[in-house]
C-alpha cells in the first residue's frame, strides 16, 4: 500500500489523579466495552482464508491547525500506528470483515485528538461555538487489497474515552508555556466524560488506473458513541509509486501527490453534541446548530525510500457549525517499515 493521507512523564499514582482527574475511570469504562466486545466476537466470529501481508511498520503522525496559522476547531491530533502480521491473532480482528482473495494488512492504533472553540482566551462559554473537547482511544483495524479487481477495504473498531482522560488540557497549556503563548482558558466546560465505541468501514475502487496515475472512488461509513456519518469522495494518486492495492511495501524510491476531495454527511458528532446517550456535558451544541453537509479536499506530497517514508498534506473543510467558519490543518507522518 502506499502511503496514506490521512494522526509524560512518570508521577506518582496521587499525582496523577490530580493532574488527570479521570485516570481512574477508564478501567470501568473499558470494562463495559470488553462486554460489548464478547458478544459481537461471538455473534460475528467467522474467519476467511486470506493471503497474508508480509507489511511490518510503524508510523507516526501529527496534526495541527498551526500549519494553517489558526488555533481553533480540530486543533490537534496525535496518532501512532504499527502493522505486523502477528496481530492477526487478535480475537478483535474477528469483528473485522474483508474481502475475498485479496491480501491483508492488520494493524493496532493509538489516537489522541483534541478540540477548541475559536478563542482559548474567555474563561466562560461562548455561546454558538464549538465546545472543548478531546478523547483517547485504541484502535485495530484491517485493510485487505485486491489487486486484480483494484479494490479495497478497510475497517476499524475504536474503544477509548472522551473527555478529561484525553488530557487535552494538561497537554495544551503545557505547549502553551511556550513564550509567545497564553494559557488556554475554558477547558472546564469541556465535553464530559464517556465511552466511545466506533466502528469504520471504508472502501475503495479505483475509476483509472496507469503506471503514474491512480483514480480512485472512496466511500466510507462511521457508526459508534462519538461519530456516526457517512462519507464519499474521489482520491488521485500521481507519481512515481507502486500500485495503491499492493499492500506490501517495495524499498525502491517512490514520490508522488495525492489530492482528496469529498462529501460528508453528519448524523452525529459527539465532540460537538456530547457521547451518544450521555447529557451530563455543561455545554454541547444541538443538532439544529451542525451543518449536516460538509465538504472537504486535501492534498499531500510522499516521499519514500529503503525503509523510511514521509509524507505531507493539508485538509480543508466547509463550516461544521453553522455560525461557524472553514477550517484546515496540516498533517505529518513518518513511517519505518521493517
């Protein structure tokens, strides 16, 4: 596959449960998920005969709305992947359907992403705009390529929490001791805390295809406590590169852009709205105030070679409030394969 546009310190356990008020209830949260977890597994658990990848990486990716000179709305996100064929083993990658004869890629996540309305300066609520919020999560995820039919799926389950244990706020006004910087004011009113549970599919069918050139139909389901939507869009890759549906990774020397532009539809959006089915937030916007249609592009540079691959883009969207504004961000991400 190629590369993919797309992510403390040690105190003591007093410590911590002061500066990270929420620490402890994650346990219980999970808990409750591992029940959720059990009887899918069970009511899902079918396995097909699939020709393994041989990809091993790890990737690091960092987002922030600092490339684009703003610091409001999506403000950060942090995620760390890794790909290995072992993780196939996981009972949770049982929940994960994938098509047939194709080749297949399992990969574990880790994804931090935090939120702000458009001033951190005002210590009261600003009525209309977007709340504060963060959440943390674990993820395992599948992506299987069919390279003759030029397809793919991918599909991923998220198990983590939103709210205070994302530690957004103890991660923001640290970055803000910068000089130059002003400590962040309002995190006390962000999304309360909750369980978030996602599931994700996405697949992908490529329109045109050439040795420089590929054109590529994507469409893309979220269902959980946090997202719900539904997403289409075309993605071109254009270069020198190897096939997008070959999940294996080839060390000779690849560059090439790749533009994104698609539509999405919002049901729900749980760092505006609050988790599905919790209401103790102190603020959240209604459903009347989230435009149902937003629209995005991004486009992006990579460069690979030998084991190490880098890549850049910036996204845009339309207004996901509707007293709100456009709003972009850069993206970094930096991959080893093995």
């Amino acid at each position: 596959m190629t590369c993919d546009i797309l992510r403390v310190e040690n105190k003591t356990n007093s410590a911590l449960n002061k500066s990270y008020p929420c620490i402890n209830c994650v346990c219980t949260e999970m808990k409750q998920l591992l029940t959720v977890f059990t009887f899918i597994i069970f009511a899902n658990s079918h396995v097909i005969g699939q020709e393994v990848s041989n990809a091993r990486f790890i990737k690091l990716n960092y987002e922030n709305d600092y490339f684009t000179t703003t610091d409001e709305y999506y403000t950060q996100g942090i995620k760390l992947e890794s790909v290995l064929p072992a993780y196939r083993y996981s009972p949770i990658m049982w929940l994960l359907p994938q098509l047939r004869n194709a080749q297949t890629e399992y990969g574990l996540t880790a994804v931090q992403d935090c939120f702000t309305p458009t001033s951190i300066l005002s210590n009261t609520i600003l009525q209309g705009d977007r709340p504060f919020a963060g959440y943390i999560y674990l993820g395992h995820y599948k992506t299987s390529a069919d390279y003759v039919h030029k397809q793919m799926l991918t599909a991923e389950v998220d198990a983590g929490a939103i709210g205070a244990c994302a530690v957004c706020e103890q991660e923001q006004k640290e970055i803000h001791h910068l000089p130059g910087n002003s400590q962040p004011e309002g995190w006390q009113y962000q999304i309360a805390q909750a369980a978030m549970l996602n599931y994700r599919l996405r697949y992908e069918k490529a329109l045109f295809t050439d040795t420089a050139v590929d054109v590529e139909a994507v469409g893309q389901l979220n269902a959980g406590t946090v997202y719900d939507n539904a997403l289409a869009g075309i993605t071109m890759h254009a270069g020198k590169m190897q096939s997008y549906f070959i999940t294996n990774h080839t060390k000779t020397f690849h560059l090439y852009g790749i533009v994104q532009g698609w539509v999405e539809g919002i049901a729900y959006n749980g760092t505006m709205q609050g988790a599905l089915f919790t209401h103790n937030s102190i603020y959240t916007l209604s459903r009347s105030q989230i435009n149902t249609i937003v629209l995005g592009d991004s486009y992006g540079i990579c460069v690979s070679w030998n084991h190490v691959a880098f890549e850049y883009s910036v996204t845009h969207i339309t207004n996901e409030i509707k007293t709100g504004f456009y709003h972009g961000w850069g993206h970094v991400g930096i991959t080893y394969y093995f």
